[in-house]
C-alpha cells in the first residue's frame, strides 16, 4: 500500500451509522473516495465491524477494476450498507490509499464526528489507537476469506 505518499492523520474519525435504522455500524469510519472513481464518496473503515454486519450474496468484481468484493448488510435491518474488499487489484494497492478495506456507501449509511477523550474536540485518526475494542475473542473468529486479504 502506498501510504507512505499520503497522510491520513487529520481526518476525522467518525461514528457510522445505518440510514434505515440507525444501527451503529463502526466507531472508526473515515470519509473517503472511491479509488476508482474519485466522483463516488464513501466511507471506509480499517478494521472489521463486529456484531454489525455480515455478508451477503457472491463475490463480485466491477468493471471499474479488478478487486474481488463482497456486499455487507446491517444485522439489524438487513439491507446492504456496503462491501469489503476480499482482494485488492494491484491498481488499487499502488494508488494513494488509506488501508481500509471495509466500504459504505454514503446512501446507505451517515456520519457523526467521533470526540476525543476530553469530549470536546473532534478525534483525528492520527491519535486513534491502531487496535481498539479487540478481543481474543475477535481475533479467533476471522474469517477464512478475511485471512486470506
């Protein structure tokens, strides 16, 4: 990943909800773009959301490029929310990215500012712990297909 290039640190960490029926899908969404299409706006998280979401359907690849995806719907109402990226096409890999590889799409889901610890600023990724709300517990029930990424 090319990461190296761009800087993601001051972006707001935001708190992504379901639009239909407002399910907190993940504490740690940032705004982002498609890479293949920089007119879609999306967010993204990096790591993957628990008790929110599953998959749904077959993996699919678009004909924007050649990444394997796979749609995610919310647990609680079930409608589609987003995907995951299975396996990144080397173009996207080489393209300024941010590592995330769990997508939402920007109908199906909104945004609220995530604060920091003192509950009065708004919490950047550069001060975001790289692993937080894990458990062995999370880390024993990766997926086949989340291992193979």
């Amino acid at each position: 990943m090319s990461t190296n290039i761009c800087s993601f640190k001051d972006r707001c960490v935001s708190i992504l909800c379901c639009k239909f029926c407002k399910q907190v899908l993940s504490s740690r969404g940032m705004k982002a773009v498609l890479l293949a299409d920089t007119e879609i706006d999306l967010f993204s998280t990096d790591i993957p959301p628990t008790n929110a979401v599953d998959f749904t359907g077959r993996c699919y690849v678009t004909k924007i490029c050649k990444c394997k995806l796979k749609d995610i719907a919310c647990l609680k109402c079930g409608n589609i929310v987003g995907y995951h990226v299975i396996v990144p096409c080397s173009s996207c890999l080489l393209s300024c990215n941010n590592g995330h590889f769990w997508m939402f799409h920007s109908q199906a889901v909104y945004d609220i500012n995530r604060l920091d610890s003192t509950g009065v600023n708004v919490l950047l990724w550069g001060n975001l712990p790289e692993i937080e709300e894990s458990t062995d517990e999370d880390v024993l029930n990766i997926s086949a297909e989340e291992c193979i990424r």
